[in-house]
C-alpha cells in the first residue's frame, strides 16, 4: 500500500511539474496500443474449414468439372458470409477470390433432438447441400441471392453435411442456416442449441 502511494504522488508531481512530458507520452502509449490493436490479426473459433479454389476458367454451374489455378484454407465459425461484391466474414474480413472459385465445407455435426429439420442454404451464385451423403437441394447456375428451404429427417447422433459453393462474377453471398420444424428461430450452421451442436 505505501509503494503504491508513492506511485501515485511520484505521477502527481511529474504530471505538475511536466504536463507537455506526460501528455505526450500518455498519446504515444493510445498510438502504440492502436497499432498493436489494428496489427493484430482477427481471431474466430475454427468451426469450419472452408476450402476455396480460384477456378481457370469462368464458372456457369455447380456441377461442372474444375479446373483449379489456385487455393487457399479459411477456418470460420459460422456459415454466415455477407453477400456483397467480395465474400465476406464479419470478422475476418475478405475471404474469397474476386470471382471463378469454388467453396467446399464438409463438417460432422450432432443431432441432439430427432426431427425435421430445415437446412436453409443462401447463395450468390449456386450451391449444392448433401446430408449424410444425400443430397437435400441445390441451384446449379448463377442468380442473385436467394435462399432456399432444404427438408430433412435427422435421428439423433452424429451426422454429416456437405455444402459447395460457387462465386462466378459480380455480387457473391454463401449462407447456410437450420430450422427445427415447429420452432420459429433460425440459426446459423455452427450456432449450438438444444437441437444442434457443430
């Protein structure tokens, strides 16, 4: 307690005797926390692996074969990417090329509450959605963002989903949300609750 009083009536005379010093070295202190702060890299929970390839040529449908120039790997929390001229996440920034890539995301996930479920994928341009293998719905060409409703039947256990993506030109957006029959909330793919956990 003593060493701490004497702190505090040390930085209470040199704050008297020499405010220009003290206020000068307080703004240095708020810059360097900032470029410490803006330099530092965002961080999310690594829910998903989204695994993105820039295609060679233009891409017109889900479905047709690849041709890949390059690829990158972005690990997400949650299938909630803003629609927009550039794919983004809401912390981390950009994520995908400017146009032709492709996106695929195939994670486990636990059924806690057997029943229909809803899957309910968004894109900008098409996707393709399988459950366990099976695929529950897809859009193979360009459109603008829209969404659509996917049913399933889920026991409870471990099961396994599988979303790919393509971005050809222009706005992009790649969402994927669930719904339990007879409850009106939302959530997005890896959103935990009492029916789903990622």
């Amino acid at each position: 307690m003593k060493n701490l009083m004497q702190y505090g009536h040390c930085a209470w005379a040199l704050t008297v005797q020499k405010p220009k010093e003290v206020g000068f070295l307080a703004l240095m202190m708020i810059f360097i926390s900032m470029a410490v702060y803006k330099s530092t890299p965002a961080m999310v929970d690594k829910v998903f692996e989204l695994n993105i390839y820039k295609n060679k040529a233009p891409i017109n449908n889900i479905f047709q074969e690849r041709d890949i120039a390059q690829s990158k790997v972005v690990w997400v929390d949650k299938l909630m990417l803003k629609r927009g001229s550039l794919l983004k996440h809401g912390k981390l920034g950009a994520i995908g090329f400017s146009d032709s890539y492709f996106i695929d995301v195939e994670s486990d996930f636990t059924v806690k509450k057997a029943g229909v479920y809803y899957f309910i994928p968004g894109s900008d341009d098409g996707f393709s959605l399988e459950v366990d293998g099976r695929r529950l719905c897809a859009y193979e060409k360009a459109r603008p963002y829209a969404t659509q409703r996917c049913r399933v039947e889920l026991d409870e256990g471990v099961h396994r989903f599988r979303m790919e993506y393509y971005q050809g030109g222009g706005h992009s957006g790649m969402t994927l949300a669930y719904q339990f029959k007879g409850d009106d909330k939302k959530r997005w793919v890896g959103e935990n609750s009492r029916y789903l956990k990622f």
